[in-house]
C-alpha cells in the first residue's frame, strides 16, 4: 500500500454531531418531518475522502451505545453532556444502514470509544508500515500523528502531520496527552489544573517536555497557577489515564481482515427513497447504468438534500479567454452587440462600491464561453493592457442598452461601481442572487460559490484561492493575470448557467415570479441610487457622545468591580461566569451548549430583575455597543467623494423579504435608549432642507386584518380607531373612555405579541403577570377577534402540510423544521409560520412603495427631493424646505395608494432638522 492508497478512518462520530449542528444541514428533513440533516452531512465527508483518496481503505468507526471503561475509572466522565439530541438519535440507525449497505466496513465496539478503536486501528497499520489518514474533527486525536499517521479534517479540508500538530497545539504528538492532562476538559468532564489553559500547558512542556516531569517540579511554580498545580498533583494521572487512547481494543477482526464489500444496491436504492436522497438516487441509477454494479466508493457518492433537484448538472467544461488586445476586443464586442443577453460582472480593488476600483470586466454570452478583459493589473511585470477609459468607452453603448438584457449577481453592486465611471447599467434582466432568494430564501446562502455548488453541483475558485487570506491577501489588482482571468470569467460563466437553472424554476410558480419581476428586480435600481445618495451625519455630535458614553463606561466598570469585590473584564463571559454563578451564587437559569453557564443577555435581562450586577452589566454592553458600532464608527465611514455615509442594502438576507444593511447597519439603531436616540439626531439634512419620515402605521396589525378578514378588526381599522385602545376595552370589559395607559400597554403586547406567535407563557413574562392570567386576556381576545384565531389555525395547517407559507403577493416562505421531532424547533416554525405572511406582506408593501416613489422622483426630476433611507416600515427623505409641505403631502398619498387591502393602509409623516426631531 503507497501513500496514495491508505486505510482511512472515518470518526463517525465526531462527523455525525459536528454535520447535525451546521445549520443549513439543520433543516434538511423527509416530507413527513424525519431529519436527515446530520445523514447528509456525513455522507458527504464520505463522498469527499473517496474523492481525495480514490484507492483509499474506507472503515467507518461509531462510537457504541452505553458507558465505557473510563466510566468505571472516574463515574463522573462525560457527566455534564447532555442526552443526544431526539432528532439526531433518530438519524444513527439509517445512517448505518445506508453505509453498511455502500459495502463499507462498520466498527461499532461496546465498552470504548470510536477513538480507542481508531487508535488501535492505526497502531495496527504503523506496526506494518502502513499509511493511514484519520478523518475526524476530534482535537484528542492528534496524540495518534506519526510518521506513517495522519489527521484529516474533512468539514474544514485541514490535514494535519506531525508538523502541523505542533504548529497548531505548540507541543509534538507524544506530548498531547499531557497536554490534554494539565487542562482537563469541561465538556467531557476530565478534571485539570484550574486555570491552566493552553498558553501554559504548553510552557511547562517545552520547560520540562513530559507530564511525570511537571509533578516533579511542580513546587518551582510560582503564583497561583502554583497552588492550582499543588491542588491537582492527586487527579493527573487519572486526568492523563482519561485522556490516552487505547492501541490495544480486541477487535473481531485484525485490520488487514476488514475489507470493503460489494455495494446493495437495492438496500441502498430502497434507503436512499425512503430518506428522499434524490442526488444520492440519481448517482445510484447513473452508476447501475454505467456500470452494470454499483461499487463502494461510486454509491458513496453523496450531495446535499434537495426535494427540487431532479437533474443532475453535467460537468462544467469552459472555454475561457483573457483579452489583451483591441482586435480581441472588438470581435467579444461584435458578439455582444449581436446578443439578446449576456452574463456580466466587474472585478474591483474592494467590496466597498464608494472606495472600489475597476481592475477589469468579465462576460459571458453562452456557457462555457466567457472573456475577461483586464485593465488595470499593476503588479510587477504585469503585460500591457487595454487602457481602461478606451475600453469603458467601447462598452458604454452595451451596458446602456435597454434592448440587450444583463444578468448578473448581485448587479447592484456591479451598477454602483460603475456610475463612478459615467456608465449607467440599463437593460437589467435578470440577478441570479435575486432569482435564488425568491425561489426559496432559505435554501442556501445566495452568494455565488453556494448557488454555484447547491444548483449546478459546481465547486467555484472562491477568491481566497487566488488572493490569499488575512493580512497578506491580495488585492485584485495584485493578482497574476492568468489567475485572475479564470477566476472572472468563470464568474460570468457561472452566473449565466445559474440564470439558466433558476429562471426555469421560477417559471414554474406564477406567483413566485411576480414577486421577482415586479417586486425585487425593480427594486434593485431603486436601492442603488439611495446607496449613492447616501445619508448626512454630524460627526462633531457623534465624537461629542463618544466621549460621554466613554465615561459613563468607565463608571459602569467601577460599579461593577465594587459590586464583585475584585477587577475583571466586563466583556468576558469566562469570567462573569465565575463571578456571577460561583462567587456571587446566582442561580444558573441557562446552559450553552457546552454545559457552562449562559451569560446571553437575555438570561442577563431575567436576573436583572433581581440581581444589580447583572443589570450593570447590560447597560455596559449595551453601551459599549453603541459607541463601537456608531458614535466612534459613523464618523470614521464618511465618504471623502460625497462627505455622507453611504450603506449598503441587501436584498437576499432574511427570510421573510425585509431588507438588511450594513457597513453601516441602518436597521438596528436602537431607539428605546436615550443614547440611542441621540444618534438619530447626528442624521441631518443640509442647509436650507429638512428630514421628512414618513412610517407606516401598526401595518403588521393592518395586514392580519386583512388576512383573517376578521370583522371586529376590519371595523375597528375602517372607523379609525386606536386599535390598541379597542382591545383593551373589549378584554378589559371597560368603556374607552375609561381605558387607562397600562390596559392599553397590555392591549398593545397581546396584539403584536399574537401575531409573533407568543404563547401564554411569554405573554405572562412580558406583562409581568400570572400564566393563567395571561390566559384569560389570550382567550378574551380571541372571543372578541374570533377570524384571528380561524386563521393561525389554517395557517398552521396549511404550513405543515406543504412546508411553506405565503404573503399576500405569493413570496414563498419556507419553514423546514416544520415538521422536526424537536419540539422547540417544531414549535419556533409554527410561530414563524403566523409571523411570516405578515412580517413577508409589510416588507412587500414597503418594497412596492419604495418603486412607486422612485418613479414619482424620476418622472418629476427635481434635485431637491431626495428619498435617502429605508429603515423597517419607514422611508427617509431630504427635502428643501421651500417645498416641504406639498411634497410631505404626495410622498404620503404615493404610500398610502401603493397597495389596495381591505383595511386602509395609513402612513404618517413628520420632518424636522435631523431624524430624531422627524418622529
């Protein structure tokens, strides 16, 4: 056996758990709700060693139900895991029948773990000389690299020799175990010396090389760690015991006895029906047909999950040429000009459309057929090329065409880019980010390399390939030509292939269609000149409250610091653990999914109410969040070309339709502080103009009226009352004159709060009352508002049975845990499946008046109307005073006439000299 064939241990184990919580692997599940996330995700690290180890000896080993010998050293080991997850327990036996069924050997030994048994394993092939790879995710199986034993990290592709152990841990293999020993490991409950983490771990190795020799010197350590070492000499060798794998497991068979077997292709078949595998099924039948059998290594042939992939994508074969010349250029030129469409994308010096640089074009007109044109390569040697304005000037007439359609990915940034050049991109058919949002939002991530790989089975050059990665990563600028060529072209190609896989999709479902035709592609342009318009801030304002929140932090610390009796880091959760749950003996009200416990700030919100520390704690994350993320970050993002922040808004981010932003996040400004709002006052208008917000008003509550058609709200709406005030006086049983602020209050969180989904219980936690109390108002309500309660249980119903609700425009929202057998999960898609259609309609409302005001403004062409953000239900406009009140008045009526429910659609509007003073 050579290097290029050697037995590779699969660590089922660690794969199964580390597949079942990537998220997107979460979801995945039959029709009928059974799992199959964690199935997938190890059928695919399958797929990948055969692929990288074609002649490879494939054993899987899984670890065996029950306790093992290390239970009997030390009872407490592993004693603070929680029980195995219902949903990833149910996944254990398929997944084995699946593999046995591949013909691969399956090693499930009672008494040890999946590790002792690789171990063993290993030391059997290092005793003949032979090359074995061990494929885990598993820090404690590095004791077992050697010369001839490797560790290789499928999920991340990191293999790891003897040199790579010591660069990552900073000791050699043979001194892992001591290693492991001296820091103990809370999650398999292995005890240590507190406080010794791996920085001095690793010291003491390299001073006194073995664990033996550590106790031996332990009196030479000074300090605490010094007691903590004195305090541990008793429990080492036990610790190292707990931490060695065993190289001497009976085994039913020795490893040159444990051989693949012909594959059952029918058990296989059967399985991967039953799973709903359908690319694993369609490999099977392509392979039977080809071959005759299926073998091992050809059934293993895994992909992720997809009930709406029925073909399988051929392999991408590309044609790709680099244009350096004008000749070159003009026959690409000839071609383009004689399209109906074309793939297109620019290549840029940064992710930021105002400080980006055009470095060259990339465009594809068929697949398989695509050109770069670099223009401003400026590494050392780099070839001459074409001069980037004359080229510009050459493809302005293309890229301005109405009648010649582009498709691209994420063309808005694409447009952005290239207004700094004069060039304004019409003709925009088609954004393939955009058509695999609106076919399903929670599908995949909509960047390229994930549609690339989801929709067409394709692995991209992902740009870390060619530029490096941290500090040293290049600009695009900076990369080889050759390089840098393959990489754009491949990107139009791609992008055309995946407009060719997606737009038939879409066509299926009309409905799905309107959402992208008339909704989010003509947004798109919309959000783009926002984006150039970008906003205006007071920097002097926004440093005024840096310094004060400053030192309202610095208060916060010495608060804090009384209050624990001692010095620490307020923004380290190691630490707060300590001070709040052992030295302060608060009681634990939530675990991580380690078993430590939680210091999330809503576990911190909980004690709070009872506890000071944790209540200072709060305010000082809370601020020291504000001032890192806007009051010292805002000023430093004005742009030198305009003098004004400028976002960016992301289309294809949340589930539900709304949209996001970022670089700054426009979205989450919190504005229930007083700090928070005082950053609302650093948005200015101009000289001479005023900030004019206009919201629309209680839309969610607007659209579940008109969703349930219930009468009492679709009356109470059409009168004009306070919806809020109604519903008080009908639970309350109180005329509306006498409805006080606190019945309204709780009038106001039943009626969000239903919609949200909440139950009694968080009800009763919002409103500070008993559970059976909370009850009565959620019963109340639903006597007064009975269509609401007709149509939660519809929807609920509908969502289960066909895994997906609806807005009131056909955009799809997809629920995939619908139907999983975890129950909190289950119960948070339901929740989301009352939410969904409402939150989804009040993004498309605001979307559809975003398109009708822009075309107002095209078509009146006055400078002095400027519509600058979007932020949830509200628009943000600068407007010059001397016009202030007529076009207050049109703006409302374009947003009040966008969409047509049966409950009137109100929006309302204020101005002032910044957004604060506008609400």
């Amino acid at each position: 056996m050579t290097k290029s064939s050697p037995y590779i241990l699969v660590d089922g184990s660690s794969y199964l758990f580390r597949a079942y919580y990537v998220p997107y692997l979460q979801a995945l599940s039959t029709k009928d709700g059974h799992p199959t996330g964690a199935i997938t995700g190890v059928l695919n690290m399958i797929k990948s060693l055969h692929k990288d180890y074609p002649n490879g000896k494939v054993v899987v080993i899984f670890d065996a139900k029950g306790k093992t010998f290390r239970n009997d050293l030390y009872p407490e080991y592993k004693a603070n895991r929680p029980p195995m997850p219902d949903d990833l327990r149910c996944q254990i036996e398929p997944l084995h029948k699946i593999i046995e069924a591949m013909g691969l050997p399956l090693l499930v030994v009672p008494d040890v773990e999946a590790d002792d048994v690789i171990g063993t394993l290993a030391q059997q092939a290092s005793e003949q000389g032979l090359e074995t790879v061990i494929s885990t995710g598993d820090k404690d199986m590095a004791q077992l690299v050697t010369e001839h034993v490797t560790l290789i990290n499928t999920m991340t592709n990191v293999a790891m020799d003897v040199a790579g152990v010591n660069e990552k841990f900073g000791v050699r293999p043979d001194q892992i175990i001591d290693y492991l020993a001296l820091m103990g490991d809370k999650v398999d409950n292995i005890p240590g010396v507190e406080k010794c983490g791996p920085k001095t771990a690793v010291k003491w190795l390299t001073e006194h090389q073995t664990l033996d020799n550590v106790i031996a010197n332990a009196d030479k350590v000074k300090g605490k760690i010094g007691e903590n070492l004195r305090a541990a000499l008793e429990q080492l060798p036990l610790s190292y015991e707990l931490a060695t794998i065993k190289l001497d497991v009976e085994l039913e068979q020795p490893l040159h006895e444990i051989v693949a077997s012909e594959a059952d292709t029918d058990t296989l078949r059967e399985m991967y029906t039953q799973f709903e595998l359908k690319r694993l099924l369609a490999d099977l039948d392509k392979d039977s047909s080809n071959n005759g059998s299926a073998t091992a290594p050809a059934a293993a042939s895994a992909s992720t999950a997809d009930d709406d992939e029925d073909d399988i994508p051929a392999a991408i074969e590309s044609d790709y040429d680099i244009v350096l010349t004008k000749a070159n250029l003009q026959t690409w030129l000839d071609k383009l000009a004689s399209c109906t469409a074309f793939a297109f994308d620019t290549e840029t010096t940064s992710v930021n459309y105002m400080q980006a640089e055009l470095v060259g074009l990339s465009f594809a007109i068929e697949a398989g057929k695509a050109a770069y044109v670099p223009l401003a390569h400026d590494y050392l040697d780099a070839p001459e090329q074409l001069e980037l304005n004359w080229v510009l000037e050459q493809f302005k007439p293309l890229l301005e065409s109405d009648s010649i359609l582009k498709i691209g990915q994420n063309l808005k940034y694409d447009a952005n880019v290239l207004r700094h050049y004069d060039i304004a991109i019409n003709g925009v058919g088609f954004d393939t980010m955009l058509e695999s949002y609106c076919y399903n939002s929670v599908a995949t991530r909509h960047n390229m390399d994930a549609l690339a790989q989801k929709y067409l089975g394709y692995k991209t050059v992902h740009f870390e390939d060619i530029a490096g990665k941290g500090a040293k990563q290049l600009t695009f600028n900076q990369i080889e030509i050759e390089k840098a060529g393959h990489y754009a072209a491949e990107d139009a190609d791609i992008t055309l292939r995946l407009h060719q896989a997606l737009w038939p999709k879409l066509q299926k479902n009309a409905e799905q269609q309107r959402v992208f035709t008339d909704i989010e592609m003509p947004l798109m342009p919309v959000l783009a000149r926002m984006e150039q318009t970008g906003v205006l801030i007071d920097s002097d304002m926004l440093n005024e409250q840096s310094h004060n929140i400053g030192i309202r932090l610095d208060e916060l610390e010495i608060q804090a610091h009384n209050l624990a009796g001692k010095s620490f880091n307020l923004s380290s959760p190691k630490q707060l653990q300590t001070i709040l749950f052992e030295e302060q003996g608060i009681p634990v009200i939530k675990k991580t999914p380690k078993g430590a416990p939680s210091t999330a700030e809503d576990v911190l919100q909980e004690l709070a109410l009872d506890y000071p520390l944790p209540k200072l704690i709060l305010e000082h994350r809370s601020l020291a969040k504000l001032k890192s993320t806007y009051t010292d970050k805002l000023p430093l993002m004005v742009a030198s070309k305009s003098g004004r922040v400028h976002t960016s808004y992301h289309q294809a981010v949340t589930a539900t339709g709304r949209l996001s932003s970022t670089d700054p996040n426009l979205q989450n400004i919190p504005i229930r502080s007083e700090e928070g709002k005082k950053i609302r006052h650093a948005f200015i208008a101009p000289q001479g103009y005023k900030i004019l917000a206009i919201d629309y008003s209680q839309i969610e509550l607007r659209i579940m009226a008109h969703l349930s058609n219930d009468k009492g709200l679709l009356t109470a709406f059409a009168e004009g009352r306070d919806i809020h005030q109604a519903t008080a006086a009908e639970i309350f049983a109180l005329p509306l004159a006498e409805v006080t602020s606190d019945h309204r209050r709780s009038a106001k969180a039943i009626n969000f709060g239903l919609i949200y989904g909440m139950s009694a219980f968080g009800l009763s936690k919002q409103l500070g009352i008993a559970r059976g109390k909370a009850q009565d108002y959620m019963d109340k309500y639903f006597e007064r508002y009975p269509g609401v309660l007709t149509y939660m249980e519809d929807t609920r119903q509908l969502a289960s049975e066909q895994g997906y609700v609806e807005t009131l425009y056909g955009r799809r929202l997809f629920l995939p845990e619908i139907k999983s057998r975890n129950g909190a999960r289950r119960k948070a898609a339901e929740r989301a499946a009352i939410n969904a259609p409402m939150q989804g309609t009040a993004a498309d409302i605001i979307k559809k008046a975003m398109i009708a005001v822009d075309k107002w403004l095209l078509e009146h062409n006055d400078p002095r109307i400027k519509m600058t953000m979007q932020v949830h239900d509200e628009l943000i406009f600068e407007v010059e005073e001397s016009i202030l009140s007529e076009t207050t008045q049109k703006l409302v009526a374009i947003m009040d006439n966008a969409v047509q429910l049966n409950v009137p659609l109100i929006s309302e509007a204020g101005t002032g000299d910044n957004w604060q003073q506008a609400h």
